[in-house]
C-alpha cells in the first residue's frame, strides 16, 4: 500500500495544499512551523478517523470553511480513494476502490481492522520514544525491546501489571490483606450480631399479652364516662341558656296584643322628601336668573354676511398653494440663469464660440468610444509586442551560450554507455552478493545439521555393524555356520553405508562465487577505461538538459518571427484608427488639434449642452404658468373692502386670517349661547314638575301611617319601632332553643326552675365524672408503658438493618471474588497468548533483526539472539546485553526490531512507515546506512519527515515544505 498524493482541504494552518508522494521512499523536508506534524496528523486522521475531543488536538482550520481532505492511495497496483470532512458537526467518509463506492466497514477490513493507536504502535517512528530507551533498567529495557519486536508495542506488559494490580488490591498473595480481605471479615461480625439480634424478639409475646387485658378494661371505662358526659353536657346547656328561656317567656306575655302597622322606610322617605323639597325650590329660582342674562347676552352679537365668510375661507385654505406659486417662481428664475451660465462653460471646454445643434447617435457615441480605446489598446500592444520581440532575442543569445558551455562537459557516447553498464552491474554485484551471503549462511546451517545427522548415521551403522559381527562369530563357534553367513552380510552392507555416508559439495555456492569474481573483474576493467570524475546521473542531466535547450533555440526563433509579423499588423490598425478620428472632429465642429483621448469627453459634453438647452425652454414654460396663477389670486382679493399689501404674501394671509378667526369667534359664541338657553329652560321645566310630584308623595306616607302631620307621624314610629324589636327579640330567642332541641314545654318548664337547683345537679355529676376519668388515667399509663416497650421492639431496626447490611456485604463479596477469578482468567489467556505468539514470531523477526542490525552497523555486531534474554553478537564473538549499548546504538536496536516487525507482518499490513526525525542522535554516516536501507525497502512506503536535509537523499525523492504566514505547524 503506497499513498500517492494527498490533498489537504483545511487542517489547522494549512488549506489548499496538495503534496505527491508517489515514491518508495520520501524524505519530507521542512523547517520549522511549515506543516511537518500537521501533515503526520492529517494522514493519520484521513485512514483512522478524526480525534474524539480531549483525546488530542483536532486541529480545526482558521481560516478555511472545510476541514478534511483526501488520500489517494495504491492497492495491489489498483488505486482507492479516501475523502473524510467534517460538516455540520459530523465526521462524513467517502472510499473508492476501482470507481466504485465503499463504506468505512469496507475500508476498516481492506486495513485488516488495525486502529489508530496500533499503527502509530508499529508504523510511526519519533524522537520520544527513542529518548524513552535511556530511561529504562535493564529488565524493564529488555521488555521494552523484546516488545517492541514481538508485539509492535508495551500494550501488553502495561495490560499485566494492571492486572496483577487490581488483583493484589482485591486480595494479597497470603490472603491476609486486601478489600476482599476485609469485606469477610466483616461479613463473619454481622453474622455474630444478628444472632445477639433474634434473642430479643422472646420478650415480645409478653408485652402483647398485657396491653390487651389492660385495653379491655379501658374500652369499658370509656362507656362509663361517655354516658356520664352526655348527661352532665345537657345539664351545663341547660344552665347555659336558663336566662334566654326567662327572657323568651317575658317577651311571649308583652308580644300578647293587636300588630301595629308602618310605611316600610317611612322615617326615611320622608326626611329624603323634605331635603329634596327644599332643594328644588332654591334651584327653580337659580334657572330663572340664567334664562334671563343669556337672552340680553345674545342681542349683543353682529355677524358678517355668510358669502363674504366662505370666499375668506377659501382663500385661507389656497394659502400654501398661493406661496408655493411665489416660491416655485423665484426658484425657476434662478434655474434658468444657472443653466444659461453652464450652457456657456460648456461651449468654451470643447471650443465652440456658437452654439450647434449636432446630431447625435447611439452608434456615432459607440464609434467615438471604439476608436479612443482601439487607439490606446494598439499603442499599448505596440509597446508590450517590442519589448517582448527585445527579451526573445536576449533570452536565445543566453540559451545559445548555455548551451556551447555545456558541450564542453559532455562525454562521448561510449564513455556514457561504458557508465550505464557499470552502474547495472555494481547493483547487480550488490545484490547477488547480499543474495550469496544470506546463501551461504544458510548454508552454513544447513551443513552443520547435515554434518550431525551423518555422523549420528555413522555410529547407528558401526554399532548395527559390530553387533551382527558379534553375533556371527557367537552363532560360528556355536556350530551354527548358517546364520552365522547370514549375519556377516550386516557388517559388510553397514561398512558400505559407512563409505557413502560422504558430506555433499555445495556446488551452487561456487557458482554464484564465480559469478561474483566474474562481475568485480568486469567492474574493474570498465572502471579503468572511464575517468575518475565522470558521474552517470551528471551526465545523463547533461544531456537531458542539452536537449531541451536545442528545443528552446528553435521555440525562440519562431516566436521572434511571429512578434515582427504581428508589430507590422498593429501598425497598420493604427494608421486607419487615426483616419477615423479626424473624420469625427469633423462631424462634431471640433478644432483640428483637439486631443483624441477626450472625444468621448467631448461626445458626452454636446450631449448635455442639447440636454441643458431643452431644459432651459421647459423652465421658461413653467415660468409663465406660475406667474398667470399669482394674478388671478390678487383679481379676488379685491372683491374684500380692504386694503391690501400684494408685495408681502405674508401680510395679506396674516390679515385674512384675522378677519375669519374673529368671526368664527363671534359665530361660536352664539351658537353655544343659543343651545344654553333651550338646554336652562328645559332644566327649570323639569324642576318644576319634580317638586310637585315630591309633595304629593309626602301626603300619601301621612295617609299610610294614619297622621295627620309630622308630629303624628314621628309618635306612630317610635310605637312601631319597640313592637318590632320585641318581636325579633321573641323570634330570636325561639330559633337559639329550638337549634338547642329545647321543646316549647321544656323551655317553660325549665324557665319556672331556679339557677341553684341546677347548679347542684350539676356539681353531682361532675364528682363521678372525675372517680372514672382518674381510674381510665391510671389504666392508659400502664398500657402507654407496655405499647413503648412493644414500640421499641418493634420499631428496633437494629436486626433488619444487620440482616440488610449482611446481604450487601454477601452480595460485596461474590462480586469481588468473581472479579479476582476473571482477573486470574484475563491473566492466563494474555499469558498463553503473549507466550504463543512469541514462539510463532520471535525466530523469524530475530533472524530478521540479525540481518537489518548487521547492515545498519556495517557489520561490527554480526547477530541478534534470544533465548532466555535478549543480546547482540559483535564481529570479535563477544556477547553485549541491551544496557552495554552506547545511547545511539540502543536506539538503533531498537529501531531494527521495528523494522524486523514490520517485515514480518507486511503480508497482513503492508501500510506506509512514518518517520519523524527519529535519527537525530546518529551521526551521518550511521544516519546514511539506514536512509539508504529504508530507501532500498520495497515492501513498505517510507515518509521520512526531517528540518535536516540529507545531501545522500536524490531530490526526485524530496519534498520540500515551505513556511506560509498562516502556517504554526
């Protein structure tokens, strides 16, 4: 998988960026803040989806509308295209593979499901995690390597001891400590005090026992006294409301005569009649006296005639119309001598000393602003065309020199075909001796198997040999001669086994030897007939540039004569452009010498002069129309017998408006003196008949009550009034004993008995009511102990609390030892698992590691082993552990087992490696090894992102990253 090209729409600083990295290996250079990191984090965010928020900066872009972008990328030789953006706050993805389209299940599958995290794990490569080498013991440093190699991460040992963590939280190894611990310690004394608990319930059944005998003897004490209660209650009412049966039967006797009768509200009608009485006549007299002014105040009023009232009016309402006829007036006075002044000006800019009536068009004004424009267009390309003929003819005298310098430098085409074929065959001597290195080592190892088979065979053919000789010689001299011949043929086949039993030649190892010495003479015999200095990729750059500047040559020399083709074309339009422009001076009465690039000026000016002069004659008109409507106002004034000032508008409407505000005035003032003489007669006819209705009804309350005056009529009120309290008072009294449920006979039975009588009776029923009252008291004390005892034991929530308190902790309990046996199982498949995938990797990726770290230390340390630790093997034999390492070069271990990973995994992840300056600690020739290793890497894409630019990296392999102002990464 390699990406090609990415396409960045808007992240944090950068937008609008397109990079290509279509190559094997990249060398990504930029200083700092030009988009190193932001690039890394783009990549990152397009394959695995954009950072939740708070997991890491999601570098939201400022100045730019879309965050996203694009990855085009190569997938076994077939293309597929990622596009993730971010809208409407939601993350939207886009894949297509071969043009058709893919969801993100798709894609997650095509990526064998790896996240994020993981290929950040294996895939990516910074200065931090080098640096975090150095800070590790030995143990921890042998962990960290090995993992590194085996599983890409520390994942796995970090997951471990969490485990053992939280399982030595729960419990420790001798089980005397943890939280598990103590929860069943707390558990078995909940158990011990429940059982305290349950022993107190006994004394339960007792107190019940007891409050019921003692509630039986209350319910019959309460009988008793609620019986004795309603008795003594009807005696204490009965003396309550002994004074209101008295009262009641005195009221009876008085209330024994004829009903007297009166007017309802007689007292107050009458005294209300007789305010009303007295008022009435006070106003009878007032109205009359206001009849009488408002009838002389009348006579006195003199109106004008009512036609010379409205023309007045008439002319009032003209008033803005009249003054804005004087107005308009004065105003177009000005307007015409204004205009006549400018139509002058006019004349004078363009030359004229009269007035012409030209005339004029549309097509004669886009004429006139054609041939301005066309003239300063052609002079302008005039110019341009020259000086582009003078930089033509510089730019072929620099090619040409360019190119007879660099003839001088170019080789003969033996020389150069002489360094292709020297060049092919130095790669090819590198590869096949690489290729005879790994042969032989193989071999090597294959031999020394080989070796200890045929000698282990050897000795099973010796002791299989001397055994049946043995034999033979036993069955001889035991006269058994057959079997005894038969047996000796086991000694001679095993002696001939013995013989073949040769070691094999490794016939071909000699030849790729030959083929080797073959290609270094070849190499040496080309290298003697080319020079020392001569270069194959400078001179390929020779003659490529060679050609093109014959190219250029020949480009120029076409181009100059097209220049000078069309510099005759333009100078040809020009002359018939000028042609023209006379020819409309003419037409429009201009001078000769009038400048051409103000024809259009002058064009626009005739125009407005014609524009003026119509103006002017419509002012003229108005004019006249408004002075014709000024003297027919002054024909009516005249018709007023008043003398008036016409020079002053504002005077005359000033005095106009005089003479009709008196009048209205005057008008006014008799129409509401009129309407206040009927409205005052018609009161003082309403008065009048208001008071005679007010006597007669005075004389019929006289005749209601049986009086013959006022005197009578008060003595007849003050009868009624007592009859009528008395009779109240009576009925009042008998509907307080009647919702007291006395009877008429009670009521008059009880209002002939005394108060003492009933007091006694009273006082006898009271001292009973005390004896039971002190008896139930005493009774209900005792039962009110025995219930709080019972109270007690019942509201003790003591057991439940326990037995709620034992369910938790039980409940606490089984929890917690199902986690720890989760723990122990999570613990044990995270064994088994580490434990299988170190056997199935670590002798293919430490075989590997061997290779990359030989080659990467130009074989100073020859071999990575592991068998119960990991160490390196140096070139002498010596053995070195991890921590005996200088700082680079256990960086550069480490380093080895990630690429060592990363090789044997590129069947199932063949993804991009990222490199984020992580060789700052190397020096150059050690930093050279392994850029020229990773470029000859094919399985795996390398991005190698670096603010140090390596002079060994080609620059067809080298992005450079320029700093923008809007850019902070």
């Amino acid at each position: 998988m390699k990406i090609k090209s990415l396409e960045i729409y808007g992240y944090g600083r950068l937008q609008q960026r397109t990079y290509n990295l279509d190559r094997s290996f990249t060398q990504i250079f930029g200083e700092n803040e030009t988009g190193k990191s932001t690039m890394q984090l783009f990549i990152h965010s397009i394959l695995f989806g954009f950072p939740e928020a708070g997991d890491e900066p999601r570098l939201m872009p400022r100045f730019s509308t879309t965050y996203g972008g694009s990855l085009l990328l190569e997938v076994g030789g077939d293309d597929m295209f990622i596009e993730r953006v971010y809208r409407n706050g939601m993350e939207e993805l886009t894949v297509r593979f071969n043009d058709l389209l893919k969801d993100e299940a798709w894609l997650s599958q095509k990526l064998n499901f790896i996240t994020k995290d993981t290929y950040r794990q294996i895939f990516s490569f910074d200065v931090l995690r080098l640096q975090h080498v150095h800070q590790l013991t030995e143990k921890k440093l042998q962990n960290y390597l090995l993992q590194a190699g085996v599983f890409g991460s520390t994942e796995y040992a970090s997951l471990e001891e969490k485990l053992e963590e939280e399982k030595t939280h729960l419990i420790s190894d001798n089980h005397e400590s943890g939280e598990l611990y103590d929860h069943v310690l707390e558990l078995t004394n909940l158990e011990i005090q429940i059982r305290d608990e349950e022993s107190k319930l006994e004394q339960y059944d007792i107190h019940e026992s007891r409050a019921y005998q003692l509630r039986g003897k209350i319910d019959l004490l309460n009988s008793h006294i609620e019986q004795l209660s309603v008795i003594q209650q009807r005696k204490q009412k009965e003396m309550m409301f002994h004074a209101d049966m008295k009262e009641w039967k005195q009221l009876e006797h008085q209330l024994n005569i004829e009903p007297i009768t009166f007017p309802d509200n007689g007292i107050e009608r009458f005294e209300s009649l007789k305010r009303q009485s007295y008022n009435t006549d006070r106003d009878i007299m007032l109205r009359a006296e206001k009849v009488e002014s408002l009838t002389k105040e009348m006579t006195g009023i003199e109106l004008m005639p009512d036609h010379a009232y409205e023309a007045a009016q008439q002319l009032l309402k003209e008033e803005p119309v009249i003054k804005q006829h004087e107005k308009t007036l004065k105003t177009l006075d000005r307007e015409i001598l204004d205009k006549q002044a400018a139509l002058h000006a006019m004349q004078s800019d363009i030359g004229w000393t009269d007035y012409y009536d030209v005339p004029l068009s549309s097509q004669l004004k886009e004429q006139v602003v054609y041939n301005v424009a066309e003239k300063e267009r052609l002079v302008s390309q005039l110019d341009q065309l020259n000086r582009e003929l003078e930089q033509a003819k510089s730019e072929e005298t620099l090619t040409e020199n360019e190119r007879l310098e660099l003839i001088l430098h170019i080789v003969s085409d033996d020389q150069y075909n002489d360094g292709i074929q020297l060049t092919a065959q130095k790669d090819e001597l590198a590869q096949k001796t690489e290729l005879y290195n790994k042969l032989n080592s193989e071999q090597k190892k294959q031999a020394l198997i080989e070796e200890t088979r045929r000698k282990r065979l050897n000795i099973v053919y010796s002791v299989l040999g001397t055994a049946a000789l043995i034999a033979a010689i036993y069955f001889f001299f035991s006269a058994l001669v057959i079997p005894a011949i038969a047996l000796l043929a086991i000694p001679i086949v095993m002696i001939i086994l013995l013989l073949m039993n040769k070691p094999s030649l490794n016939h071909h190892g000699m030849i790729m030897e030959d083929e080797i010495n073959s290609l270094e003479q070849s190499i040496t015999a080309l290298s003697g007939r080319l020079d020392k200095s001569f270069k194959l990729a400078e001179q390929q750059e020779f003659r490529e540039r060679m050609t093109v500047l014959s190219r250029e040559l020949e480009a120029h020399g076409r181009k100059e004569q097209q220049l000078q083709s069309r510099i005759e074309k333009k100078k040809d339009e020009f002359t018939s452009i000028g042609k023209e422009l006379i020819q409309t001076k003419e037409q429009l009465h201009l001078p000769a010498d009038f400048e051409d690039s103000l024809l259009h000026h002058a064009y626009r000016t005739i125009d407005k002069m014609q524009q003026l002069s119509a103006t002017i004659a419509q002012l003229k008109e108005q004019y006249s129309a408004e002075q014709s409507a000024l003297e027919k106002f002054n024909e009516q004034l005249s018709h007023f017998d008043h003398k008036w000032d016409i020079e002053h508008l504002t005077l005359v409407f000033q005095e106009l408006n005089t003479l009709v505000k008196s009048e209205d005035k005057k008008r006014v003032q008799q129409l509401r003196l009129t309407e206040q003489l009927a409205l005052s007669e018609r009161e003082l006819a309403a008065v009048k008949k208001s008071a005679e209705e007010m006597n007669n009804e005075t004389m019929q309350l006289f005749s209601d009550a049986g009086a013959t005056d006022e005197a009578a009529y008060y003595t007849r009120y003050n009868n009624y009034t007592q009859y009528k309290n008395n009779f109240e008072r009576h009925q009042l009294l008998s509907r307080k004993l009647e919702d007291e449920n006395f009877t008429y006979e009670v009521n008059t039975e009880l209002a002939y008995t005394s108060a003492e009588d009933l007091r006694i009776a009273e006082a006898e029923l009271s001292n009973q009511l005390n004896q039971l009252k002190n008896a139930l008291q005493s009774e209900q004390f005792e039962l009110h102990q025995t219930e709080q005892a019972m109270h007690a034991l019942e509201h003790d929530t003591t057991l439940s609390e326990l037995n709620y308190r034992y369910e938790i902790e039980r409940q606490i309990v089984n929890r917690m030892a199902k986690a720890h046996g989760a723990l122990s199982y999570i613990e044990k498949l995270i064994s088994v698992h580490r434990q299988k995938v170190k056997e199935q990797r670590i002798p293919h990726i430490i075989g590997e590691a061997s290779q990359i770290f030989s080659t990467l230390t130009e074989g100073r340390y020859i071999a990575v082993m592991y068998e119960s630790e990991l160490v390196v093997k140096h070139k002498d034999g010596q053995v070195y552990h991890p921590t005996e390492l200088s700082q680079s070069t256990k960086e550069l271990l480490y380093i080895t087992m990630r690429l060592s990973l990363i090789q044997h995994l590129h069947q199932l992840y063949p993804l991009p490696i990222i490199i984020d300056d992580a060789f700052v600690h190397f020096d150059k020739q050690r930093k050279d090894f392994i850029t020229e290793y990773l470029m000859k890497n094919e399985n795996n894409q390398v991005l190698y992102f670096t603010p140090n630019r390596s002079a060994n990296i080609p620059s067809k392999n080298t992005l450079v990253l320029e700093r923008h102002d809007k850019e902070t990464k």
